[in-house]
C-alpha cells in the first residue's frame, strides 16, 4: 500500500520529474512505480511515502519555507474535499483521472496553484493545461 496525502493525491498527478534534490526525485518516481503497477493508495493525514523523502520534512511537520505545517494541513483537506475522499479511503491511481478534478480545479488553482513554486513545472503537463483551458481565464482571475 501507498500511504498519501491530500494535496499529493493532486500534485503528483502533474509531477515533471523536478524536485529538490536526486533523493526526493528517486523516492517520488518509486512511489510513481508502485502507483503505476496497481499499489492501493490508502489516504491519510499528515506525512506520507512522499513526504518521507522531502528535506523538509522534520519529524512530522513540513518546515518548507513558503508554506507552514497547518497551510499544507489545509491544503490536503482541500484536496480531499474535492475528490470527495476522507483519511483512510482505499483508493487506486488509475482511478484518478483530471476527470475527478474537473469540478473543483478552478478553486484548486486559485488557492493553492496560483502562488505555489512548482506551478511552471506542473503547468507544462498536458492535463494541466487541459483542466486550465477547461475553467477558462476568467474563473482564474475571481
């Protein structure tokens, strides 16, 4: 099983192979692997098989510098509350598809995408891409 958090149910959806360091990226793509190969994911909150591998995890808080442990709280239970998942659902990645976030993608955006440092990396992904193009500019911009 693959133990993963709100916002990184969303995020690696768009992940581009960039990251902080060759450690986070070779967790991440292993993580990526076990998804791809039909691991069940089970949601949670708090630090997951992501987070396990980021430099900025200290004990179980993120001390990432543009954000704080409570607003990547927040920011999970955002993504949960879109994908209609709560801590502890089974879930599998071939499941999710842009589809699920075609819905609530323009308040995703304008939350958490617009003023986040990896926007240029996952704005390159043609899924990306395709749900900005479906919510349109203006629904960007409230």
């Amino acid at each position: 099983m693959v133990y993963l958090r709100g916002h990184h149910l969303i995020c690696l959806r768009f992940f581009q192979g960039q990251g902080y360091d060759a450690a986070f990226l070779a967790g991440v793509e292993e993580v990526r692997q076990r998804l791809a190969a039909g691991e069940q994911i089970v949601v949670m909150a708090g630090p997951d098989a992501v987070c396990r591998v980021c430099p900025w995890l200290q004990g179980d808080e993120c001390t990432h510098p543009e954000t704080t442990d409570a607003g990547i709280r927040k920011m999970d239970q955002a993504a949960l509350e879109i994908l209609h998942l709560t801590p502890d659902s089974r879930w599998y990645w071939p499941q999710f598809t842009p589809r699920e976030l075609e819905s609530g993608f323009a308040e995703w955006f304008r939350g958490f995408c617009r003023e986040c440092s990896w926007r240029p990396a996952c704005q390159a992904h043609p899924d990306f891409q395709a749900l900005l193009k479906k919510i349109g500019e203006e629904a960007l911009k409230s």
